[in-house]
C-alpha cells in the first residue's frame, strides 16, 4: 500500500532579529491510510511548525520553507499555488490544535463554523451543510447536536469544543488528520475520551492521522509509528512496539525513564499525563545550535565526537533508525 | 437584556444627576455674574441697581434653593429664560440643535468610514510603506488640534478658491452644502478617524495573530474571507467601544469647528453663552449635551451586544 501522506527532507527555519532559527530540519516520514504516526519530543523540538508546515499555515515572513516534499497521493503540496492549496486545506488535509478555547471563532456558531467549510469544499448549499454539521456533531457523541450547533464556543467545556473541532476536521473527510497535541489543554478522563473518537473516527473514515503529543502513554495507546524529534531534527523512528521495547537514543531513553509505569512494550497505564520535561538541562537555542550531536550537553553518554560530528540518522536495526554515534 | 437595559438607564439618570450638580457648581465658582459683567462692560456703577439686577435673577437665593428651581422648571418642561436675549431657553437652543447635530453626525461618519477600513488596510499590510504612510497620517491627526487644522482648511480655501465655505441655511448646490457642512465635518472627525484607524490597526494585528484565525485558514477560507468576516469581526468590537467615547470628544471639537467656520450651532453658542455667564443657557446646553453622550454610549453598548454572543449571554 503506498502511504498517503510522504513527508521528506522538510526544512523550516524563521528568519529573526536574532538570526536564523532552524525550526525542523531535514524531516521525512510517511503514513498510510487508516494509520497513526506519532511524532513526539519536548516542547519546543518543532513539531508545531512540522504541522503547520504541511497545512503550508507557517507565517511568511519570518517563516520559510526552505526544502523538502510533502505528498499527499502524490501531489507535492509545497509545489501548488496558494488557490489549490486552499482547495486541499479542510477537504484533503485538516488539522486540529493544541487549544481547543481559542481555535473557535468567538463570534460564530459551533454549527456556522463547521457548515462554512462543508459549503466552501463540496459547494453545498447552506441548509445542506448545516444538516452535515449536525450530522458531524452527533458523529462526535455531543449530546442535543441540534441545539448544540446553533451554540457559541463559549458555551461549551473544552473537551465539547474539542470535539466540535474534530467534527469540523473530518467534516470533508479529509484523507489526513494532523491533530497538534489535541489533548493536552484537557482533563485526564477526557483525553482518553478524545483520543479514543479520534481512533474510531480513523478508522471508520480510514483518515491517516499525524499524532503530535508530548505524552509518551498516548503515544502507546494510539500509534502505530513513532518519530522521535530533538531539537528540530528526527533522532529516532521506529514502529511503536520496538520503540518502547528498544529505545536506542539516549534521549529517547531519558524520556521512558522518566515514566514510573513503562515496563515493557505497549503496557504503558495512564494514570496521568506524563509530560517529558525531565530530563535535566534545557533545549538548546535553535537559533544556536551546537556543531555536534544537538543532545550532546544533555547527554550522559557523550563522548568527545559527539560534540564535533552530528550523528546521521541512520538504519540500526531491523526498520528502527537513530541518529546517535553510540546506539 | 432586558434587566441590563433598565439597569443601564438607571444609571444615565444618575450620571445626569451628577452632570447636573458639577456643571451648576463649577458655573458658580467661576468668578462673576451676569450682572458683574454687565456692569463691567458698561460701566455702570449704581450698586443699588446692581442688586437689584441680582435679585431679580435670583442669583442671591442660597445654592441648594437655585438648584431646586433649575431641575423643578426642567421637570416641568421649563427651561427658564436666557439672562442675555430674555428670550426662553428652549426657543434659543432648538434651531440650533440641527445644524450641530448634522455637522457631528457627518464627523463621526466620515472618521468610521475611514478610519476602520484604512486601520484594516494597514494592518493587513504591516510595515509595508502603505502601512508607515497611514500611521504617519493618523500620528498627525491625533498631534493636530482641530483649532490648527480648522484653520489650517480656511487658509487652504482661500488660497485655491478665493473664498471660504460660508454658513447658508438653505443651500443651493450640493458642492455648496458639500463645502459648508462636510469640510467642517471633516476638520473634526480628522483626529477620530485617526484614533479610530490607529485603533482598528492594532486590534486588527492582534486578532490576526490569534489561534482561531489560523483554524479558519486551516479550513481552506480565502484569506478576504479570514480577514473580513473572522478577524474583522472581532477586531471591532473595542473600536465600537471608543466610538462611544469619541463623541464626548466631538463636541471639544465642534465649539471649535463652529467658530472658526461661522456656523451658528449650539458648541459655539454656548462658549457665548458661558462668557456672559448665562446660567439658564449654560447648564441646559450642558445638560442636553450630556443627555446626547449618555445615550450614544447607551446604544454603542447595545450594538456590542448584539455582536458579541458573549456578552448577550451572560446576562
Ligand atoms: N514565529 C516564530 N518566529 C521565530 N521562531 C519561531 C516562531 N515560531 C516557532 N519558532 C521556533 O520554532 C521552535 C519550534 O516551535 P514549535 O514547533 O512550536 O515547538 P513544539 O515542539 O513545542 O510544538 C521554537 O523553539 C521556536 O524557537
Ligand atoms: S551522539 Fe553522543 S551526545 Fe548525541 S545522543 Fe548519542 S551519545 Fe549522546
Ligand atoms: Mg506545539
């Protein structure tokens, strides 16, 4: 099966007053239809941007695409004019955001915000994508979707508004869902909630999902493959049973070791969000990066190469790829 | 809505009351009356008939009784006599409410037309030369008092035409009611505009930046369509707010305007009003602009209503 979605050599960087920000560097990964890939790291490793860059939402100026494909069945989205790719944004690709209070229109109802879309791509008629948006918000298990469609944001809890942002996601059946850390603003119960429409949704409609978290149990419970991104650039990837079962980057396994429950494989409970902040140190300026491997003053393993040479990210085991000297 | 309206309108009657007291004590501070100026200008100097004159008007009542009588005629729809013209109040001020009222109507209309679609412009467009030319612009309307630029206009007309545009109670042609109502208009609504563009500009920029329109781009939406029916949207709604502050402002301008055009509407008359220190005219005129502001600003927040859910629902 050829993926749907195939990323590669993707490159963003900001140009700022500080100098040349190197948000995603060199990124590749692709997915097929119906699956999950995870893409997971710290805060300010440059999944957003990885996001945004395939949606093409990156502000420019300061952003710039500076190289790389994304194909989506084999069109080059980076390679479109802005009016087709303003076709394919909503229908083809959606995605949904980390902030579900603020990704709302405030003025808008939840129903007007799902149907001005369903007009724009399948040039229904209004009362038609008005009866799609409720239709969409039922799908999404909101109670009373009728009411709820002529509703406001802010008369909806987070997880509701959510949701409505996931009805209006799928709304066109896009073929890829990019969902940017979609649970992460919400309570514990509800996340599972979440995350368990959208693998329904998936596998209903056979939507490939792009999974970005920072919480290593979702990426257990949802995923079927993991990119692992450090300072803008991809340090592992693998499928998720050999990442929790052979975790190679010391990164990676500063990560792991920082959830109490992670004994083996999948097994992973979530009681609780795990965030992956602990391990000591800082992520380094992207605007500054070292010479070397981008880790190497984190690193409890570092040897004097590391800080010369930066690691290539290659194949070290069967379909499992890092980019470490000592892995 | 219903409750917010009535508890709104209790709280104009207080204002009023308010208005009602600082104006009638702050006239009474000023030094002089009536009569003090009579008997300065004509240099007279009977002190007998200087009491009298005094008494007559009722200025030597204590202050709490004058006050009584000001708001008991109002109740009854008296609005006294002037102390200059002898004639009553109301007939002194109704012709001239029009000419104000179309003068400020035509300001503030000419300052939201332009200055909200030329803050959008500048803010879609930041720091394009566009951008720094209108902020440049708007920075001198807000720097330029009305006094100047009305002036300024005058000297302008004369230069180029030969002549200035001149108050006609009926005018013929519509360039000349053009010349005489719209160039006044605009000398006052130049420094709103600009605060209005300015204001629209940075509510616009922040808006622009927030998450919800990024989520609209991500629907595929043409970026008119983000730009004016998402952001815009938002963008307004402290715009309208200033709104109803800036016709406070209006009037400092209009007695201003008034003057320097020659057109004899209520701001400039009462700056005569106030030199003769006409009690009767003063307060009323006072009072009444008073009324016009509140009420503006009683239906600015209605409008807020109406656009933003939030607030229409939280009462
Ligand atoms: N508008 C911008 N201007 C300059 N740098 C930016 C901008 N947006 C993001 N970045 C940089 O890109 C990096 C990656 O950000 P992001 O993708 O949001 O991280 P995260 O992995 O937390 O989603 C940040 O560290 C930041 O320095
Ligand atoms: S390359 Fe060196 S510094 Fe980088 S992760 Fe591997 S061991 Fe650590
Ligand atoms: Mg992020």
């Amino acid at each position: 099966m050829a993926p749907v979605l195939e990323v590669s050599g993707l490159s963003t960087v900001f140009h700022t007053r500080r100098g040349l920000v190197r948000a995603v560097q060199d990124v590749s990964f692709s997915v097929n239809a119906g699956e999950t890939l995870a893409i997971v790291g710290e805060s300010g490793c440059g999944k957003t941007i990885t996001a945004l860059s395939l949606m093409r939402l990156i502000p420019m100026p300061p952003g710039e695409i500076t190289s790389g494909s994304v194909k989506l069945d084999g069109q080059d989205l980076l390679k479109v004019d802005e009016a087709t790719m303003r076709t394919l944004r909503g229908s083809k690709i959606a995605m949904i955001f980390q902030e579900p209070m603020t990704a709302l229109n405030p003025l808008l109802t939840v129903g007007k915000q799902i149907a001005e879309m369903v007009m724009l791509h399948d040039k229904a008629s209004s009362q038609v994508a008005r009866k799609r948006a409720v239709e969409m918000l039922h799908h999404v298990r909101i109670p009373e979707p009728e009411r709820r469609a002529r509703e406001y944001p802010h008369q909806m809890s987070g997880g509701m508004r959510q949701r409505a942002m996931i009805a209006m996601a799928l709304a066109c059946r896009p073929k890829v869902l990019v969902a940017d850390e979609p649970t992460t603003a919400l309570d514990v119960t509800i996340q599972a909630q979440i995350l368990d429409l959208i693998g329904d949704l998936q596998s209903e409609f056979g939507t490939a999902v792009v999974l970005i978290t920072h919480d290593l149990g979702v990426v257990a419970e949802t995923a079927q493959r993991v990119v692992v991104m450090y300072a803008g650039r991809k340090v592992e990837e693998a499928p998720v049973g050999e990442i929790f079962a052979r975790p190679m980057h010391p990164y990676l396994r500063g990560l792991l070791n920082s959830i109490p429950h992670v004994n083996s494989a999948r097994g992973v409970e979530v009681d609780e969000p795990v965030r992956l902040q602990e391990i000591s140190g800082i992520v380094p300026a992207l605007n500054d990066l070292p010479p070397g491997c981008a880790f190497s003053p984190r690193c409890s393993m570092s040897e004097e190469r590391c800080t010369r040479e930066r690691p290539p990210f290659e194949l070290k085991a069967d379909d499992h790829y890092a980019a470490c000297w000592r892995a | 809505m219903l409750t917010y309206i009535i508890r709104r309108l209790l709280l104009m009657v207080v204002t009023l009351f308010g208005v009602s007291v600082v104006i009638f004590l702050l006239l009474r501070i000023v030094p002089g009356n009536i009569a003090d100026i009579l008997f300065d200008s004509a240099g007279l100097i009977d002190p007998a008939e200087k009491a009298k004159i005094v008494a007559d008007l009722g200025l030597d009542l204590p202050l709490p009784q004058q006050y009584a009588q000001w708001i008991g005629g109002l109740f009854r729809g008296d609005l006294g006599f002037s102390y200059v013209s002898e004639k009553p109040v109301l007939d002194e001020i109704a012709p001239r409410i029009p000419i104000t009222a179309r003068l400020a109507a035509l300001a503030l209309f000419f300052s939201i037309v332009a200055g909200v679609p030329l803050g959008v412009i500048s803010a879609v467009r930041q720091n394009s030369g566009l951008d720094y030319g209108l902020r440049v612009l708007s920075l001198s309307g807000l720097s330029m008092p009305s006094f100047w630029l009305g002036l300024l206009i005058l000297m302008f007309c004369v230069h180029f035409f030969g002549t200035i545009p001149i108050y006609d109670r009926a005018p013929e042609t519509f360039w000349a009611w053009f010349a005489m109502l719209a160039i006044p208009a605009a000398a006052v609504g130049f420094r709103s505009s600009a605060l209005i563009m300015r204001l629209t500009r940075s509510s616009m920029l922040e808006v622009l930046g927030q998450d919800f329109v990024r989520t609209a781009r991500s629907k595929g939406l043409s970026e008119a369509n983000v730009t004016y029916n998402h952001a815009l949207r938002n963008a307004v709604l402290p715009v309208i707010t200033t709104i109803g502050i800036e016709t406070a402002f209006l009037f400092g301008g209009l007695i201003v305007t008034e003057t320097v055009f020659n057109i004899p509407g209520v701001a400039r008359f009462l700056v005569e009003a106030i030199r003769w220190r006409d009690y009767p005219m003063v307060q009323n005129l006072v009072l009444f602009i008073a009324i016009i502001v509140v009420t503006v600003n009683l239906i600015v927040d209605l409008i807020y209503m109406v656009v933003d859910p939030r607030i229409r629902y939280s009462e």
